[in-house]
C-alpha cells in the first residue's frame, strides 16, 4: 500500500493541488482535513501517525527536533520540504516518494526534501 500523506497548516498548498492533479490515487490530507491548523508539533505528528499518514511540512526550525524527541518514544512519520524548492520540483519529488515506497517503510523515518 502506498504511503498517505498529511499536510501541517503552513504547508504550500499549492503543492498538494498540484500532487492531486498529476496523480489522482495520491492520498494527501489537507491541514483542517487532519485537524492540525493551530496545534502544537508534537500533537500535528501524533495525529499523523495515529492515522498512520506521513506528515509534510515546510517547518526545518522546530519540527526536526519535535520529530526527533518523538522518536524515543513514539512512531515519527515526516517529510520535510524546502520552502525554497520550486513547486514542479516538489511536486515531483513527493511524487517520486509516493509511487517508489510503500507505507510500511515509513516507520520511523524523516527525511528532508531535497535530498
């Protein structure tokens, strides 16, 4: 099974629309869809990974070291994207992600976009 991703609220959204147009079967959760606009980091992945989804986030100051604290004691599942990526490039990438792993190997995994 593919991997399902959640968007955290200040994730471009325009990314996601464009993750949606090219691959319709992508399974991607939009901020207020997952309920994660205005909660804490260490909420937003728990609520990701309790859905079992990959959260994705622009955010390199605080969500590493949530990510990493978390993983001490729970699953972490995120992708962090650079905010200075060009959108085709990201969309291309997460595509990438998406179609060439599958859901299980994301356990406990981060990792940052571009690689």
């Amino acid at each position: 099974m593919r991997p399902r991703f959640q968007a955290d609220a200040d994730f471009n959204q325009k990314i996601v629309a464009g993750l949606r147009r090219r691959e319709p079967a992508i399974d991607f959760g939009a901020p207020a869809k997952g309920a994660v606009i205005g909660r804490p980091d260490p909420e937003v992945l728990a609520q990701a990974a309790s859905e079992g989804r990959v959260l994705v986030s622009h955010d390199r100051q605080t969500m590493p070291d949530t990510s990493g604290a978390r993983l001490r004691s729970r699953p972490v599942r995120l992708v962090i994207v650079s905010q200075e990526i060009d959108i085709g490039r990201a969309i291309e990438e997460l595509l990438l992600v998406w179609a060439a792993s599958e859901a299980e190997e994301w356990e406990n995994t981060v990792i940052f976009l571009p690689l």
